[in-house]
C-alpha cells in the first residue's frame, strides 16, 4: 500500500527568500516527514503584480515529497508590511543602533524609526554595544528615548547586559523583525538569543568605521513557540513616506501634542506657524524639519519633471517616481538588436534571391 500523498494544496509561511525561490515552512508535516520545502513561485503571481515577502502565509502546490520542491500558487492578505527590508505580518518592529562603532548618527536612527512606525505596528528601540560607552551614557541615552516616546533597551552581547529583558519582550507570538544600520549587531544579538545559530558576523571597518554587510537575505529564525525573529540585511538610508501628510504623525511627540489640541488649520505642516499645536520646542523639532524639508525637495523635483513641456515624465519604480529617460539617450537591449540584425539578415537575403531568379518573367531580358 502506498504513501499517502496528503492534500494539493497546503497552508504555510515563508521563512526566507534566495533569488528566484523561497524556503516555506508548512502549518503541518508532510507524509515523509518534511515541514520545509523549497519553493517557485507561480507565473500567474508575478503576472497580476503580486510579490511574495518573508512572512508571507501562502498556499502551496505541485508538492514534489522525495525532492522537497513545490509552488506557491496563492498569498493570503498580509496584516502589515515593513517595506524595507520586506517582511509582511510583522508584530513588532525592533529598531537597533549602536551607541559606538558606528557612531551614532540621530538623523540616521529618525529615519528608521519613521519606518518603523509607518508599518503600525509596536516599535522596540534597541541600543546596542553598551560595554563601549561609560554607564552614565547609556542612562543618558535611554531617558532620551523616553523622551521621544520610547521604552529603550541597552544591551551587549559581550557582557550580556539587557539581553534577558530583551528576550522577554522577543518570545511574545508573532514575527519580531530586526532593522538598522549595517554593523550595529543586529546579527550578534540573534545569536546571542539563539546560540545554536551561530550566523557569521563581521567587525566594523577600522579606517572607515562603517558596518560590513554580513545578512545577505531575510530569514526567519523561531525564537520561542510561537515566535519568529527576523534578521534582515542593514542599509543606511531608510525612506521617508511620500505623503507629506504621513510625516507628522510618524513621530511619537507630535501624536502626544496633538491628542491634547489641534492646529488652526487642517493641513499644518508644523513648522512653528502660529496656530499651530505642536510648536517647536521639543528635542526632535531639527530632525522633522531636515525630514519635512527633504521631502519638500523631492516634491519640488517630481512637480518639475512632471510638469516640464521638454521633460522626459516619470515613471514608477517601486513605491516612488523617477524621471523616464531622454529618447535620445535609450539603447537597445541586446535581444532588441540581435533582432534587428536578424531581420537585415533575411531582407538581404530576399533581395539576393531576387535579383537572381531568372526563371520569373519580370526577370527576364
């Protein structure tokens, strides 16, 4: 009697993505005892402009059991997105700098922590490396962050210091992503929560003092029954939202002021305009002004490629707008001009064949 070949379709999440394929853990065992497979994605996904992300709850099907292969065929709707790094249904976002090696750069941490906060979902402020810095700067530091509106966590992978609070906030169900800057220990402290991993890790460029890129990828990691850890690969510059609307409330502070009153007028920008229930005596005001003022600039730029007769136009890339390039500038693909070359190729021919064909009668004398 054979195998029970189990059910087409199956339930289950995606734990990580390399290139064109995706690992996928199964919401039950298989009939060979596999949990894990290795997956493609359907071309009927990518057609009606569906992109699968780590987190992803995804139905499965074509399961190959000997091989561990098989097919995403269909996404279940996501509950949030983190858009950079990409990981879907996040609970809990877990902001980590350093407070040394790299230096900590304030506009830097803003930025990620509107990115954070853009998802809504709970933000966890994490401090790391406190064994480089006296004791008073760490303190300092974690009032500060109090001050913006948020319950930071000091800790060190060397020592071990805050490490078990931080595991107690981690181990809560749901996915816990890890993002910041490139070199700040995200990965030292996943290992430092989940030894047995032992991911590679790398020390911070000496002449520059900036982060080596050690995670290539997104994965997730179970930290407890029930929770998942993701690491995610460090960049340096998060995005700031389109919408200069969406800014204002990304900030803790703002939120606070405005639960007690509202601006004069519905559409305030919060730039010490009189009226205005925010004001701009609070620690973080430079650091929304850069941000507002960057994002200004961006409009202004947009507004004049869109609007300029001469312009190129723009064009969607991802989840913002690029100016469309000059026709005077484009090249061919090379499949483009292999094409042109082969039809030349067969319009000499036809000519060659004609100027040849005597045996027609408008070919002869």
């Amino acid at each position: 009697m054979g195998v029970n070949p189990g059910p087409l379709r199956l339930l289950g999440q995606v734990s990580a993505l390399l290139a064109n394929y995706c690992w996928v853990e199964l919401d039950q065992v298989g009939p060979t005892g596999l949990s894990r497979l290795l997956c493609t994605r359907r071309t009927r996904l990518g057609k009606s402009g569906q992109t699968i992300a780590v987190g992803d709850r995804v139905w499965v099907e074509g399961i190959d059991w000997p091989a561990g292969r098989a097919a995403v065929s269909a996404l279940e709707p996501r509950q949030s997105l983190l858009e950079r790094p990409a990981v879907a249904n996040v609970t809990l976002v877990v902001v980590v700098v350093a407070l040394a090696e790299p230096e900590l750069d304030l506009l830097q941490l803003t930025r990620f922590l509107l990115t954070a906060e853009a998802t809504g979902r709970p933000v966890q402020l994490v401090f790391s490396k406190a064994d480089l810095v006296a004791p008073g700067e760490v303190v300092s530091w974690c009032q500060r962050a109090a001050g913006w509106g948020y319950d930071a966590l000091a800790v060190s992978t060397r020592n071990g210091e805050g490490m078990e609070p931080l595991l107690q906030r981690l181990a809560k169900p749901g996915i816990a992503v890890l993002c910041g800057p490139s070199g700040v220990g995200k990965t030292s402290v996943l290992n430092a929560l989940c030894p047995e991993l032992g991911l590679r890790v790398a020390a911070v460029s000496g002449r520059l003092q900036r982060g080596r890129h050690t995670t290539r990828h997104v994965e997730l990691f179970a930290l407890a029954p029930g929770a998942l850890l993701a690491d995610t690969p460090g960049f340096n510059r998060p995005r700031l939202p389109v919408d200069l609307d969406r800014l204002g409330p990304l900030f803790p502070e703002i939120r606070q002021k405005l639960g007690l009153g509202c601006c004069r007028f519905s559409n305030c920008l919060h730039q010490g305009d009189p009226g205005c229930a925010v004001g701009s005596e609070w620690e973080r005001y430079p650091l929304y002004a850069q941000c507002l003022s960057d994002l200004l600039l961006d409009s202004e730029r947009t507004d004049r490629v869109r609007d300029s007769p001469d312009g190129p136009g723009l064009r969607r890339r991802g989840q913002g707008l690029e100016p469309r390039l000059a026709p005077g500038l484009r090249q061919l693909s090379r499949r483009r001009l292999r094409q042109q070359l082969l039809d030349g190729e067969d319009a000499s021919e036809a000519g060659s064949e004609k100027a040849t064909d005597f045996s027609r009668p408008d070919q002869a004398d």
